[in-house]
C-alpha cells in the first residue's frame, strides 16, 4: 500500500507540471488565436507590408543576444570550476536549447546539461553551470527592468508588472549567496541521504556573471523593437517595448509551457501599451525570428557538437577556458 501510495505521489509531481504547462500553453494561445481572429485583417496587413531591412536587422540583433548567452554559459561553467571554449559553448547552447521546446523549463537544462556532460565535462559541474546560467539570465532580466523603469514611468502609470519583476532583483542576488547556497545543498543531501559535489561559488563572481547577461536583453529587446518598426503605421515606443519583451520573456520561462509559447505573447500584447492587433502582430513575428535563430544556430552547431575534442581542445584544460571568473567557496 505504502509502495502504491509513494509510486502515485511521484507520478502526481512528474506530470503536474505538464499538465500545468499544457493548461498555460493552450489558454495563451486561445487568447493569442481570438485576437488574431478579431484583428485578421489589420494583423495580415501589416505583416504583408513589413519592411524586410527592418526584419533582417531584427533577426541579426536576435542572433547576438541569443549567441551572448550562449557565450556568457562559458562564465558560468568557470564559476562553477569547469572550462570549455567559446566556440563549445556556442554550439552546444544552440543544439542543447532545442530541448526548450518540449514541455517544462528543466528540458532547457537537461538539453545542455546532458550535451556538456557528453562531451567530458563532469556532471557535477556541467548541470549546475546550466542551473547558474539561466538564474543570472533572468536576474539579468529583472536588473534591466529596473534601470529602464524610472525613464518609463515618466511616459506610463501602467508598471505594476514591471515593479513585480523588480522583486526579483534582491531576492536572487540573495539566493545566490554562498551561505544560502549552502544551506540548500545541505538540506538536499540530507533528504537524498547522499553526497553532492557542488561547488559553492563566490558572491561577487555570481553577482559578476549577472551583469554579464545584460547586453543579451539589449539585443533581444532591440530585435522586439525592429520588429514593431517594420511593421507600417504602428507607434513603436522602445522603453515600452524593452519592458514588455523583459517581462514576457520572464513570465514565459517561469511557466511550464514549451519555450514559453503562447505565454510569453500573451503577456507581450497585455503590457506593450500597443493596441491589440499590432501587439500580436509584433509578438508573433518576434516569436517567428527568434525560433529562425534557434534552429539555424542548432543546425550550424549540430556537427562540431558530435566532434571528439582534441587534446588541445580538451574540455577542463586551463588554456581552453574563457577568461576566468575567481569564484570559490567564500562569500
């Protein structure tokens, strides 16, 4: 009975976040689809009339912010005390964040996780680097949302979400901190009654590696906006734009839903201050350029990923690293 009883609990955990996430998807997207539905004519006319030079610049500003992050996981991995080349972290990020389609946000890291562990990167080092990468990712976020608040409060009252977000900012550094980290590593080895080999990395390189994500958001609220401004006749407010894009990005990773689809619009056209069909128009759109990305960044990176690393290029050399973050266990 008890054998039963545990078996359903951890069926119950296993899926409840996927049925959680399925709920979020398919209701965003019912809102998104009703909106396209009431719009069609006004959302298919400003696509079909979208300047292509506006376009290509927003799937290249798409391209940087999407290859800083993937650059900046080698900073993460140094934290951590593990190395790999930048060249390994581009390639890997792309085919390993492919898995961020399926349903549930841990898939992003098992992906490249998984990729990185293969490839002679220790276990211990390689998942918990992923782990670190996507909280300094998103704090990131909340750091950008808090210095472009202040510009857009003086043009909108409407930042109820974006004060929310701003929460994010002392609570994760906080969690970041060396003793908090401790403590949660200690409670996890007491519950699994096992040893687990993480290094606890130092405040200020954590708090470093933050501020090393920034200039991603540039890059992918500045490819937002050159969607909205290749769209004919829509008033295309950067600070408004940044703010929306930081903050469905955030809502979108948070939520169990496959690469935030159908939330991360829905949240886009409730805060972007644009009315709703061009707020869907450029949502979608963005959406459109950013999966391209992806997916060609996961094509180019497919072939050097399944490649042996030389011995000079192998994976925890001192000279294969990036330039090294100090991070140890003192806070």
């Amino acid at each position: 009975m008890t054998t039963t009883t545990t078996s359903s609990g951890r069926g119950l955990r296993r899926w409840l976040p996927l049925g959680v996430g399925a709920v979020l998807t398919i209701a965003c997207a019912a809102f998104i689809v009703r909106v396209l539905m009431d719009d069609w004519d006004q959302v298919s006319d400003l696509v079909g009339n979208a300047s292509w030079a506006w376009l290509a610049l927003a799937l290249a500003c798409a391209a940087v912010g999407m290859s800083i992050i993937a650059l900046t996981w080698a900073d993460a991995l140094a934290v951590m005390g593990g190395r790999m080349r930048r060249g390994q972290a581009l390639a890997w990020y792309y085919v390993g964040e492919i898995a961020k389609y399926l349903p549930g946000s841990i898939w992003a890291m098992v992906g490249r996780g998984e990729i990185a562990r293969r490839r002679g990167v220790p276990a211990p080092q390689a998942y918990p680097s992923v782990f670190l990468s996507l909280i300094g990712l998103y704090l990131a976020a909340a750091l950008s949302a808090a210095v472009l608040l202040p510009f857009d409060l003086a043009h909108s009252r409407d930042a109820g979400p974006a004060l929310a977000l701003l929460l994010l900012v002392p609570l994760g550094l906080a969690g970041l901190h060396p003793k908090v980290i401790r403590t949660v590593i200690e409670f996890a080895e007491r519950v699994s009654k096992r040893s687990i080999p993480i290094r606890v990395p130092a405040w200020r390189a954590s708090v470093l590696l933050v501020l090393r994500y920034v200039p991603a958001w540039v890059g992918i609220a500045l490819a937002t906006w050159c969607v909205a401004l290749a769209l004919p006749d829509v008033d295309a407010p950067l600070l408004r734009l940044s703010l929306a894009t930081v903050l469905s990005w955030t809502a979108g990773f948070v939520t169990p839903s496959p690469g935030g689809a159908g939330v991360r619009e829905a949240v886009f056209v409730a805060v972007s201050g644009l009315s709703s069909g061009p707020a869907v128009a450029v949502a979608v759109t963005a959406r459109i350029i950013f999966v391209i990305v992806d997916v060609a960044g996961a094509l180019i990176g497919a072939p050097f990923t399944g490649r042996r690393p030389r011995p000079a290029d192998s994976v925890g050399s001192p000279a294969s690293g990036p330039s090294p973050i100090v991070a140890d266990e003192e806070g």
